[in-house]
C-alpha cells in the first residue's frame, strides 16, 4: 500500500509527515512575537482570520538556527483541536512510498527523538526520518501553547 508523504528540510536534513497530519502548507508570513511564550514558540500569525502559533522546529530540536528566507514554509497541523504552524526550511516535495520503503526508527534515534520518529523512510539510499507533528509537542507544551 502506498503512503503519501511531505518531505521538508532541515539544515539539509529530510525529514517528512504523513500528509493527512497537514492541512495546508503556506509561505513563511508576519510572525509577532508572544512575551512568556515557551522558547521554541516563534510567535503568533494570522491565517485567514484565525490566529495561530507558530513553533520553530529547528528550536524544537535543538538544531543550528538559519536566517529566515524566501524557501521558508510554514506547516500547518491540527494540535490538541487547534491549527499550529512549525517552521522549515524548505517543503521539497510530496511523495508516495511502498511500506516496503517504511523501516522502524532505530533503537539509537528512538533515544533521541523520543515518541515522535514514527519511523524512517529508506528511498534510493536516502533516508527520511518520518515525524509525528502531533508528538513533537509534549502535554505540558500544547498546554502552555493553548494558554498563550
């Protein structure tokens, strides 16, 4: 069975989400900073009329920051019943992958990336590590996030 996929970068790393986790993916746009906001939390942004918080992934994980630019995209995902943006560096494409392409994460990923690796994607010798955006926040963020 084929499973469809969004690819995206990170400091040149791929890594993908299931495409039914996005409702739709949108250029990077005016982010206003929150005061208290958790540290990954770049901001708010309003999106068509509903304001939403936009978290940094690469400040989630803990990667080297780079300057915003015009390949920035923003993913939307529904969290805890309310749309949330994560931040990329670039969305490179949407693709369909054979479970046989699907391998589970290692154990040595598993320790780092805790529950939200769902698995990796091995295509052609390049590997995708799969997240799962609805995991990549803990109860206690989506809490603070709701509270913003």
């Amino acid at each position: 069975m084929a499973n469809q996929i969004v690819v995206f970068k990170l400091n040149n790393e791929d890594f993908c989400v299931d495409i039914n986790q996005v409702i739709e993916i949108i250029r990077l746009q005016t982010i206003i900073k929150v005061p208290d906001s958790p540290s990954f939390v770049e901001g708010i942004t309003n999106l068509r009329g509903t304001v939403i918080p936009i978290v940094d992934l690469k400040k989630r994980f803990n990667l080297p920051l780079s300057k915003k630019n015009d390949n920035n995209r923003i993913i939307v995902v529904n969290v805890t019943n309310r749309p949330v943006g994560f931040i990329v560096d670039s969305v490179t494409e949407v693709l369909h992958v054979d479970d046989s392409s699907i391998q589970e994460a290692p154990d040595i990923i598993k320790g780092i990336g805790k529950e939200y690796i769902t698995s990796i994607i091995n295509l052609n010798d390049r590997l995708i590590i799969n997240l799962d955006l609805h995991k990549v926040l803990t109860e206690k963020e989506k809490k603070e996030i709701e509270e913003m």
